[in-house]
C-alpha cells in the first residue's frame, strides 16, 4: 500500500531511493535546495552526470542520474518546475514536475522517495501562496499516479523545509 507524508525537513535528511531536485532547465547548479543537492552529491560528479543529457529540458520535465556522494539516496531525480514569474499561468507544468517525477521513479523500479516544493521560493514569482499551489499541485500528481498505478506501492515524502512551508502545506493535507 502506497503511503504519503508531509514532514518538516530537508530531502537531504531522508532515507529513500530518490530524492527530487527543484531544477533548471540546464540541470545546472543552482541556490535553495538545487545548490544543497550539487553541494552534498559532489559538484563534479553530479555536473559531469547532468552534462551527459539533453538540454534544456521543458518545464514539466524530470530525469533520473545517481546520487553520488549522497549516502542516504541512490538516485536523484531533476524535476524542471515552472518559473511562475515568466509563465504565470504554468500550473500544469507544476503538476507535471510532480507527476513525471514519480513517473520516473516507477520507470526505474523504485519506490521511496522525497520531493522539495517544487517553484515555491524565488521560481514561485507573483503567486499569492506559492506553497499552497505547489502543495496542490503535488497532491494532484499523487493522487493521479495512485489511482494509474494501484499495484505499484510507493512511499512519497513532502518535505516543508521551514516550520512557515510545513504550516501552509499542511492545509492541503486536512
């Protein structure tokens, strides 16, 4: 049976097959947790791996390399998410980061893993509540994959950085 869990943490901090990376369409280092991921990976490993595929990627778009340095993860998964303040009206690619990356997880047989709130920080541009939308988003994507893959179990974190991100996400859980 698949289980879902919001928690108030760092990706960076959980024991699963895959953690989620809020990337960009370069799949290049970036802040927030895009730089905490290159950062625990390895600089050169996880650039010398993102290299190898094609880009830019489009929003909405995940891909899969190893994890490298990362002991707590085997794999990351690069989810491109929408940059609401070029496209503010890209929730659908918000959905399909989410949901393509738990795509990609079933894909290469796995099946833990720890999402970031996707375009919630500085890519959340002039949304209201970018966090609320990224959490309804992701919920959205879930609840999609479930009910497409009901024999497939896989146990999915949402991970609020900030006790501000948990709070605000937790109202999409009630």
């Amino acid at each position: 049976m698949s289980k879902l869990k919001l928690i108030n943490g760092s990706i960076l901090e959980q024991e699963v097959d895959a953690i989620v990376n809020a990337a960009n369409k370069y799949l290049l280092a970036g802040g927030g947790v895009c730089g905490a991921i290159f950062e625990k990976a390895g600089y050169v490993e996880l650039s010398n791996a993102c290299k190898n595929i094609e880009t830019p990627l489009n929003d909405g778009d995940a891909v899969i390399t190893p994890a490298f340095n990362i002991s707590n993860s085997k794999y990351i998964i690069h989810a491109v998410g929408p940059n609401f303040s070029e496209t503010p009206d890209a929730f659908d690619k918000l959905y399909y980061a989410y949901y393509n990356s738990l795509k990609v997880l079933k894909d290469n047989n796995l099946h833990s893993v720890s999402f970031p709130l996707i375009s919630s920080g500085i890519y959340g541009g002039n949304l209201n509540n970018p966090i609320l939308e990224s959490t309804k988003q992701f919920m959205k994507a879930y609840n999609t994959f479930i009910k497409e893959n009901p024999n497939y179990d896989i146990d999915v974190m949402l991970c609020a950085y900030s006790l501000q991100e948990y709070i605000e996400s937790k109202k999409q859980f009630e």
